[in-house]
C-alpha cells in the first residue's frame, strides 16, 4: 500500500494508531488490484485460464478433469 492509502485505512484503538502494511480485505477496490497483479504475473503463460481471483491451469485430458 501507499504512504496515502496506509494514512487513509489507519484506525485508532486503545493501543494506539494502527496502518496497514498490506492491503487488508474490505476495501472497496482490493478485487481489481488483485486481479490486476495476477493478470500481470500470469501474462504470457499458456494452458492457464482465470476466473475472477482464482487461476486454474487447463487439463490436457477431459478425463482427468472431471471432479
């Protein structure tokens, strides 16, 4: 996360201030980044289809693909 994003999302509790050092679940655009960084990473590889946050590589034989 960003310096901006980590002052943003910061909450206070009885210990003290807290910021995040990784973006946490709940924020509003966490799915698109993820994604994103996943698109990124994956690029370029074959045999891989991906569902929304979840990659899955491609069976070769229909046969070993049933569950």
């Amino acid at each position: 996360m960003t310096d901006r994003a980590r002052a943003i999302s910061a909450f206070i509790t009885p210990f003290g201030l807290f910021e995040w050092n990784r973006m946490p679940f709940g924020l509003k655009n966490a799915p698109q980044i993820y994604q994103r960084m996943l698109d990124n990473a994956l690029y370029g590889f074959t045999r891989i289809s991906r569902l929304e946050e979840d990659p899955a590589p491609k069976q070769l034989d229909p046969e070993t693909s049933r569950v």
